[in-house]
C-alpha cells in the first residue's frame, strides 16, 4: 500500500511539535515513546502498520481546536483516531503526522428522554449509549459488530451499520447532531435535538466522511424504546439460490424485518463449532430473520415467513423459544468472524453491497474465484440489504498469499460494482479500498467530492492518503476550464 | 428573466450551464415550478427548464429500489409506487394547497432539492434518508455521480445528503434513485379530544416513548382542528391530538389498544379508520389548515419536541397567530397575519433558548427576499458553506440568491 511520502521537515521537528502540542494538553497527553506508539500502529486492518510521529489524547474541544490550529499553522497532518476498530484503516498513522486520538473524550454528557436524545462524547463506546438508557427501556439502534469497543465518534466517521440497520437505519439515519473542529480550528455545531438542521446537510456530509473534513468532538443521537417483543427464525436451505429467493420473497411480501442474515456452509461450520448455537448442519446455507415489534405483530409475521420459506423450499424452520435462545441465534452469527479465525491463520473479511437478487450469482461466481485463487472463502452477510461480508482464509506467514488475498479480494469488489453494488456498505474506504475507488467512480465524480474536502480542510492535512487514490491541489482541483464563448446548442428548446 | 431554456439530455444542461459559466448568464432551476414560492426568490438572468427530463427508468419492487429522471412528476412515482402497494415512506408534502397554485406535487428532483418530509419524518426519516444515489451536472459544467442503487453504501463522502436541501444551488439534478418501501396494510389514528398544548406534548411523548412504533403524531388546537376536513375532528368540539399507528393488522389493532390505555388520562378517546386517517396526515402534512386565502405568512418550525409548546406559546405572546403541531411537538406551523418583517425576530427569538431552526414558506416575494428564509448561520458555518457552495459552482450560476442572499 503505497502512502503518502513523509514529509521529512515535519519529522526533523519531532521534538518542537512535542513541546507545543504539550503545552496545549497538560500531563500524559502527548505520547511519542516508540513502545507505547506501538498500541496506536494499526487499526483494526492489521494488515497494515506505521507508527505514527505522535499521538496527542486531547480532553476538550478548545485543546482539540489549539492542537488543529497549531497543525494547521505549521503544516503537520492529522489523522483522527476514535478507539481504533476500523476495518478499512481509516486510523492508519502516517510516520509524519500526528495521530488524534478521542479516547479521553469518554462522557454522557445528557440522557434526554424527553426528546429521546442521548448527547455523547465522541470516545463513548456505541454499547455504552444503550447502557446508559436502558433502565426506562431505550437502546440506540445501530449496532455494529465491535459495538462493545467501537466509539460512537468513530461510527460518525464511518457511518457503522450493524445487523439491525435494515430496519432501523444506521449511523446517518440515527443522528441528530454534533460538534466538530475545522482543521483550522474552528468549532461548528450542526443540528442538535430538533430535525434537519436547514441549510446544507453538512450533519449527513460528515457522517461517513472517514476522518477527512473534520474532528468530531460531541455527538447527539436518537435513542428508541425497545420493542416489546424479538423473536429469532433459523430457515435452512439446501442452495443459496434458494436462501436468497427467500429474502427476495420476504422483502417482496412488504415485510422488512428488524435483521436478516445469511451464512453459508463453511460459516455456519465454523459458527456451529465454535458457540454451538444450534445451528442446522446438514443445509448450504442459513438465515436468520428477526422479527420485533408487538407480540401480535410478531407472531403474525412469524406465521407469515414460516408459509414463504415452505414455499421456496426451507429444509427446517426453528423460531426462537425465548429470549435465551433468540441470544444464542444470534451469538452464533456476531462470533462468525472469530469462530472463522479459529480456522485459518488469518482472514481477509470484504464489505461491498450488491442488489440483492444477484445474491446466487455472485456467490457462484466467487466459488469459482476462491477455486482459482486456491483460497478458501466463507461468507456472512446482511442478506436483508445486500451487503456481503465475504471472508478470505489465508496464512501471512505463506509468502505471497497476503498479496493473493488482497487480489481475490479486489476481483470480488471489482464483481459488486459490475453488479451494480458498490466497493463498501459499512467498512469504509479506508486505505485498503482507496486504489479501487476508480471502479465506481470517475476521474471527474472523486474530482467533485475532493472539491468538497478543499472546503474544509484546503492544505489536505486532515488524514491524507485515505479514501481517494489521487490527491489533488485544491488550487489545480478549483481552476475552471471554460472554452465556449457563446451558446453552441442550437437544438436545446428555448421559450 | 429574457428567456427559458429547456434541456432534453443531461448532455444538454452540461451545454447549457457551461455557456452560463462563460457567459456571465445565472439559471433558475425548474422542475415544475412548483416550489418557486419555497425559499428566497431567484435572482437568475434565465430559467432553466427540466421537464423535458422525465420518466421512471427503472424500478424493482423487490428490491425496494426505483430509479427516474429529475423531473418526473411526483404524481408520475406514487402511482407507480401504488400499484405494487409501495410508497415513499417520507411522506413527500404538496405544497400547492399553500401556494394556491392548484399545481400539484411538483416533480421528484424539487422534492429531493428542498428535502420535504411529512409526518412520518421522525418515524421513517426524511428524504434524505431515502435517496440513495443520483446524477448531477455542477455549476462548473461537468456532470458528476453519486451514491448507487443499493441501500447500504459509505463508499467515499455522502454527496446525496448534501445535494438534497440544497435548492438546486449545487447541482442540477438529472438522475435520481431512491429508496421505497411497503406501504402499510392498516392505518389507524388515535385521538385525544380536549387536551392543552402542554399536555398534548406530554401526550405525544408518552405515545412516542412507548413501543407503539408510532408513525405520525401532531396536535391540533381547538381553532385549527375546526379547519379540519375530517368531520371526526372538525366536530370533536376542541383540540385534537392524533397518533397514527400502521403495519400489519393484528398489530395495528394491539398497538391502539395499548396507545388508548397510555393517553386516557389526556382527554376524551376516539379513532379515526383508515379513509379518514389518510385525510387527515395529508391536510397536518401540506399545511392545508393555513391554506385560508393565500395571505396569511406561514412559518415552519424545527425544535426540540419537548420544547415545542413553550416555543410556541413566546411565539404567540409576540404575534397575533395560529399554530399547529406535528412531529410528536418537533415541527411547528405558524400562520399569522402578514408582517412587512414576518415577525422573525419573535419567531427565531423564541429559538434561543432550545435551539431549533425557522423556515419562512410563504409570504411575499418582497418579504422574502428581505427578510432571510432559512434560519440564518453563525459566522464559521456560513463561511463555510459559502466554501462549498464554490466548491460546485463558484461563478454563482445555479439558483444564486436561492437559499442565503448572496450565496
């Protein structure tokens, strides 16, 4: 992976950075002893490390401000950093760049029931939301994976999903405002407890924005009161193509349940060996619908998938007997990429979307890849939206299969756009998918969004090197190339 | 304006605003026109006419995905929509009840362009929330992308939240896909008669609070629910609060049962079917209760819920003027008789203290462009939105004037 080359004038001012950014935060804030940078050299893509120049652990929004304006001011790059679980690489340090990191902003600031409204600090674990408003019955909704560890910080930047965004949305869908500093150190608030902000939607511009147009220092997100009822289907299919014409005839029968998942034969093995949560051995594939809501409303849906899966050919139905069960559904799926890595070395795990009734056709498709690649492929998936989550088995310490991984890997995302999907559902581009980005988009589309990143941040300091495989001065990217000096179209109607 | 120019391609727009660009020439961009009167006037030296670009291009009900041209009437996709019993769930408003223009929906690409949700928006999320990808030409003349077709997407910046709510002053939309979903078997609204404005946001909060997956909850004091052209309400003989509650049958006859037991204690029950229920949202969700005749300045509040009574109530201190409520007590509609300053200071003075934002949606075209429309910025993000404005159209030739004077 080819980053950008450091600049060496910032790293002979190593020592001089250190002094100014230590006197911005006072005490342990600033770290820059080689062994204790080695806990911020990767995200989660360890695939990749760098230590960066340094790292500074900011406790407010002023310190954040002085810390960008000092960067700014002196030219240092920034890359942001919420509790380091991207998948992308989105927190990859750069060698010359100084590594910020949120985990000190840690603070509910306000539990609002009233306006069912939780403010946050960025470096509040998503769980910890949920936990501080579950006593009156609420939850926040989008629940990714590393929902235990992951910031809600970071879940902005990222715009995180989760196995229950088919029906409650994710991240962008969730949120009601924030508080970010500019990179010259500016701070602007955008939303807050009331709904579409007005003006430009810069709340729903950064969501998503991989730490490239600004830090966010406080989050206000919308809670919701838990459903009165969850209850878990396990349907078991003898093809893939039968398991996705039954998630064609769900959504098609107007049902959108709160989650459905896939997995199939290698991962339910996995899975099933792992936790042991009940899983049918002997089927290709495995869904698993969620339904909540009212009793009534679930029973009567229950009822409804139980007639559609006999239709397309379910080889077993069990619905979740209680909540004990529900959880041991569901422990199954969210160990799926662990209870893999207990078989293999090292797994590669993909993240592009497709419409959803190509599903048969790219799972076959990547079969034939993984047998042309000679690595083994499990999958897991967001079957209700489309969004694959296609697992690479490899071994590191096998020169060359790294590589062969991350080739397999682009054939797939390459395979999502030809589809009409797209590279990322939920990951991020990270670094790990920059080079790609050329195949969803045009040299004049990537022109067009890095036009918005001269907007915010015109000197490209904040987390360079992400996202775009191209960087562009925002000078080169404004100029206008006029050549017509008069209305050429004559065919173009006038009144 | 010297004249209209009315593109048939996208490969024409991209014509056309580069001959603006070079020419010193500014565009009004147009779908139907209906939302001419939303927002400040257009300062623009000629028209530029879409509705040439029409059609639905693609549309797969199963995939809850469809596809059209910018200027496909809205009548166009919910037709299209009801026929496989599908809808957009953000409840698109028509604003043409307001502006007496009899002109319909409007088209798909204003809807995006001016982000107007109905009652649902707290519930389903706004138009924002649904649009997943389109096609633009930029104010510099090149045509750009993105987004997709496909639901769950953080492949590079989301430019579809911001070209939507951006008046046309980024891009001129061409190609739009959206998100579309079920449209609920069963409807049903909960009422409470009688209840205060303080009380009914107690009300609302309480319906909203529980696990009813409540889809619409607005309140109509006494005056305003006299206006109402569902006998039910106009008769009730005082305020009305309605909750709304959809989805399959059983459940929908479960969740009023409990939402009845929760709200008693508010007032007097009833509950309006399914013929009358679809009448009542749409009048709370077009402003149809302000309609009157045509003079009366209406004003479009966002706010904290809990808030939204005592906003109200400062607003009505100031001003001689009617309000209503949707959103759970989030969204404020105030009608009041026209000022030549449109009361903003009481209006957006009575923001202070919970934050929130005010629209101005109608009144005349010299008070709008007088007194600002949207909610105006604090320094450093109007001077960053300035920087973005620039960002796509930095010779000001799309809509210019359209959203803040001078942008």
């Amino acid at each position: 992976m080819r980053m950008p080359e450091p600049d060496a004038g910032v790293i002979s001012r190593r020592s001089e950075i250190i002094a100014a950014l230590g006197a911005i935060v006072a005490g342990e804030g600033v770290i820059f002893d080689d062994d204790e940078l080695g806990a911020y050299e990767c995200d989660g893509l360890t695939a990749y490390r760098q230590l960066p120049l340094l790292v500074v652990l900011p406790e407010t929004t002023e310190q954040v401000s002085r810390i960008l304006d000092f960067c700014h001011l002196n030219g240092v790059k920034v890359v942001p950093r919420g509790a380091g679980t991207s998948l992308s690489g989105g927190a990859l340090p750069l060698a010359d760049a100084v590594t910020l990191g949120l985990s000190k902003f840690n603070r509910i600031i306000e539990v609002d029931f009233g306006n069912r409204a939780v403010v946050a600090q960025p470096g509040v674990t998503n769980l910890a939301i949920t936990a501080a408003v579950a006593d009156k019955g609420f939850y926040y909704a989008p629940d990714p994976s590393s929902q235990i560890a992951c910031s809600i910080g970071g879940n902005v930047a990222e715009n995180a999903g989760g196995v229950h965004c088919l029906k409650y949305g994710l991240t962008t869908n969730n949120l009601l405002g924030l508080e970010m500093v500019l990179i010259n150190g500016e701070v602007i608030r955008l939303g807050g407890k009331h709904l579409d902000g007005g003006g430009y939607d810069l709340l729903g511009l950064i969501t998503g924005s991989e730490g490239l147009l600004a830090v966010i220092t406080e989050v206000t997100v919308r809670i919701l009161k838990e459903p009165q009822t969850a209850r878990a289907v396990l349907l078991g299919f003898s093809s893939n193509q039968a398991a996705g014409d039954c998630v064609a005839a769900v959504i098609g029968s107007g049902i959108i349940p709160a989650a459905m998942e896939m997995m199939d034969k290698p991962a339910i093995h996995a899975a099933e060996d792992f936790i042991h949560a009940g899983y049918p051995l002997d089927v290709e594939a495995l869904l698993i619908v969620e339904l909540d809501g009212p009793e009534a409303e679930v029973t009567y849906l229950i009822e409804r998938i139980e007639a559609i899966a006999g239709d397309v050919g379910a080889l077993g139905v069990r619905v979740s007997w209680d909540e004990n069960e529900r959880q041991k559904f569901w422990a199954g799926r969210k160990a799926a990429f662990p209870a893999i890595g207990r078989i293999t070395p090292d797994y590669y795990c993909m993240d592009g979307t497709i419409p959803r009734h190509r599903l048969p056709e790219v799972l076959n498709r990547t079969a034939e890849m993984s047998d042309r690649y000679g690595l083994r492929l499990a999958n897991v998936f967001h079957a209700g939206d489309g969004n694959l989550h296609p697992l690479i088995l490899y071994d590191a310490n096998v020169p060359g299969e790294l590589e062969k991984a991350e080739d397999f890997g682009a054939d797939i995302l390459r395979l999502c756009v030809e589809v009409g999907g797209v590279l990322t559902g939920e990951h991020g581009v990270g670094v790990e998918k920059r080079d790609l980005m050329g195949e969803m988009f045009s040299e004049d589309d990537m022109k067009q969004q890095q036009r918005v990143k001269c907007a915010f941040d015109p000197d490209g300091l904040l987390n360079p090197g992400k996202v775009y495989p191209t960087l562009h001065r925002c000078v080169e990217l404004g100029r206008l190339h006029v050549s017509r000096g008069q209305l050429r179209f004559p065919d173009i109607p006038r009144f | 304006m010297s004249e209209s120019l009315g593109p048939n391609s996208a490969e024409q727009v991209i014509e056309a605003v580069q001959w603006a660009v070079s020419g010193n020439a500014s565009f009004e961009v147009l779908g139907s026109g209906s939302k001419r009167p939303y927002g400040r006037p257009c300062q623009a030296s000629q028209a530029l006419d879409l509705s040439a670009l029409s059609g639905i291009g693609l549309y797969e009900p199963e995939e809850l995905v469809m596809g059209a041209a910018a200027a496909t009437p809205l009548s166009e996709i919910e037709a299209a929509l009801a026929e496989h019993s599908q809808q957009l769930a953000f409840e698109p408003m028509n604003l043409s009840a307001l502006y007496g223009g009899g002109g319909g929906a409007g088209t798909i690409g204003g809807v995006i362009a001016c982000n107007l949700s109905g009652p649902r928006r707290p519930h389903a999320g706004a138009a924002r929330d649904h649009l997943l990808g389109f096609q633009a030409v930029s104010g510099r003349g090149e045509v750009f992308k993105s987004g997709g077709r496909v639901v769950k997407n953080v492949t590079g910046f989301d430019l579809s939240k911001l070209i939507t709510g951006s008046f046309g002053t980024l891009g001129v939309l061409t190609e739009i896909t959206f998100k579309v979903l079920p449209a609920p078997q069963k409807l049903r609204t909960v009422l409470v008669i009688g209840a205060g404005d303080g009380a009914a946001i107690q009300a609302m909060n309480k319906a909203l609070q529980s696990a009813c997956e409540v889809s619409g909850a607005a309140h109509l004091p006494a005056a305003v629910a006299a206006g109402c052209g569902v006998d039910r309400v106009s008769r009730a003989g005082g305020a009305v609060t309605a909750i709304r509650v959809e989805g399959p049958a059983p459940s929908v006859d479960a969740r009023c049962r409990t939402l009845r037991g929760l709200l008693e204690e508010f007032g007097e029950m009833g509950q309006l079917s399914s013929g009358d229920s679809m009448a009542l949202w749409r009048q709370v969700r077009d402003a149809v209760f302000f309609a009157g005749d045509g003079q009366s300045q209406v004003w479009r509040l966002s706010v904290p819920p809990a808030a939204g009574a005592e906003t109200a109530a400062e607003i009505l201190d100031a001003i001689d003027g009617r309000v209503y409520y949707d959103w759970g007590g989030g969204l404020l509609w105030l009608a009041m008789a026209p000022l030549a300053d449109a009361g903003y200071k009481a209006v957006r003075g009575a923001l202070k203290a919970s934050g929130g934002h005010a629209t101005l949606v109608r009144a005349s075209d010299e008070v709008r462009a007088s007194v600002p429309v949207l909610q105006p910025q604090p320094a450093a993000l109007a001077a960053l939105t300035a920087r973005i404005k620039d960002a796509f159209d930095p010779k000001g030739v799309l809509n210019p004037g359209r959203m803040y004077e001078g942008l």
